[in-house]
C-alpha cells in the first residue's frame, strides 16, 4: 500500500494522540534512510521505501506513563519495569490506532539470536531528524586512541530522553514526497563534541553529557534517583514509593550500562 504525505501525517497524527499524553514523541523514517548508512549485516529485510517510526521518550514520561503503569498495573517478574511499560504503551496505540495493520514493533532492549540489536536506536533517531547522533567520526583530528561510543542529543531535551522502539509498518510505502530531514546540529563545534563524547564515555554517571545544550526539560528527581539506583536495587527503592508488594523480592537483572548505553533514561 503506497501512503502519500498526507497519510504519512495521519499515521504519525493518530500515534502521537495516543502516546504523546504519556511522554513520547514519535518521528517516521523510511527504511532506505536507515539502511544507507549501515553495513549489509545490520540492515533491516524491508524495501526502502517502506515507512518506519522511530518512538522517544521524553522527561515527561515517568511521571506521566510509568509511575502510573507501575500504581495500576504493577511490576510482573522477569522483565525490566522500564520495558514493560514502554511495551505496554507503544503495543496499546498499535492496536488501538492500526487495527489489522501488519506492524513489525522492535524495542531498543531487544536483540536477535545473533545477539546484536533488533534494531540501531541512535541510527534510527539521527535518520528521522528526531536527534543528531554524535560520534567519534565527526571530531576532526580527534585526540583519542581508543574507540570513544557516539551519543545522541535532543534539540530540546538534550540527553534527557531515550530511543524507545521502531515501528515498520509491512506493506506500507512512501514515496518522494517523504523528504529526510536534517537533524538540527546542537553541538556544533569540534571543542563542544570533544566534550560531549568524553562526558558520556568517561562520565556517563554525572549525567554531564545530558546537558551538553540548555534542555529545556530535564529530568525530575525522582526519575534521576530511580535511574541513579543499580539496577538489582531498583525494585526496593519503588517498594519504598509504595508500587510493589513488599514479599516481592525478584531483582532486577538489567546491566547499568547497558541501560545508559541503549538510553534508557
């Protein structure tokens, strides 16, 4: 099925009234976009004109979608709290919003057999102009010797968000009329990305690499005081908010960098 701009809006439209209430932004893609920039290993088996969504979540959306996932729902073991609730959200308006639409939904935290990501969430943000992806690449004359990892950054959150899953939408198509657009280059300068990416690689617990630019909103301190927490502590410390049961005592296993890493939170 080709979808026109118009379409391109209305399928972007209905995901944004459904999720951006509870802190997520949503930006299309098409895949071609997304493959041209990576080896054949890593592509994604759609045609490049097929129309994809890359999901972010805000500052906002811990308060506004997981707290409330947690106080309704509440914690099922075996799987991060922070993934739950983002599936539970983004899997809810793919149901609600495309009904008997075929729509293949890939989470920043899941991976292949092969063990390599389902998908490249930074890659996916940078190529739908939702955040501009720095990495070592684009310092001249670079002053490391040592593979420095790249880091995304938001025009107006900074690195107060996270790159939350890829929809594809099977079948759908768009064509020219669906131009890429440039992501806005919020750290300009050479000094500037030296900064960001020793920040996030050397630093990444100070969350200095966060407000590389003035976000306009970063995070609260209790989602700072959850993400802070390691990860096998973090079911105690929503114990002590009063969101899990007090006999439940099933750690955490997510790995703490990898979660900064993936940018969760």
């Amino acid at each position: 099925m080709a979808a026109s701009s118009d379409n391109v809006g209305s399928v972007t439209g209905l995901l944004e009234n459904c999720v951006s209430k509870h802190g997520f932004e949503v930006y299309p893609l098409k895949i071609g976009w997304y493959n041209s920039v990576l080896p054949a290993s890593l592509r994604l088996v759609y045609p490049d004109d097929c129309l994809a969504v890359v999901v972010l979540s805000t500052p906002d959306m811990f308060e506004q979608a997981f707290l409330p996932f947690m106080q309704e729902r509440g914690y099922q073991k075996m799987c991060d709290p922070i993934d739950q609730c983002v599936k539970h959200y983004v899997s809810s308006a793919v149901s609600q919003c495309f009904p008997g639409q075929k729509v293949d939904v890939r989470y920043d935290y899941e991976l292949l057999p092969s063990r390599k990501p389902k998908f490249l969430a930074q890659t996916a943000a940078h190529v739908s102009g939702a955040a501009f992806y720095y990495q070592q690449s684009d310092v001249t004359d670079h002053p490391w010797g040592q593979k420095m990892l790249g880091v995304c950054v938001h025009p107006r959150f900074g690195g107060w968000f996270a790159i939350r899953a890829l929809l594809v939408f099977e079948g759908v198509t768009v064509g020219s009329e669906l131009v890429q657009p440039v992501p806005p280059d919020c750290v300009p300068s050479r000094e500037g990305r030296i900064k960001l990416l020793e920040a996030f690689n050397l630093h990444w617990q100070d969350r200095s690499y966060r407000d590389i630019i003035h976000p306009v909103q970063t995070y609260s301190q209790k989602q700072i005081d959850y993400f802070s927490t390691p990860p096998a502590q973090r079911l105690a410390l929503l114990r002590t908010w009063g969101f899990l049961p007090r006999d439940d005592d099933q750690p955490d296993h997510s790995s703490d960098t990898q979660t900064q890493m993936n940018g969760h939170g």
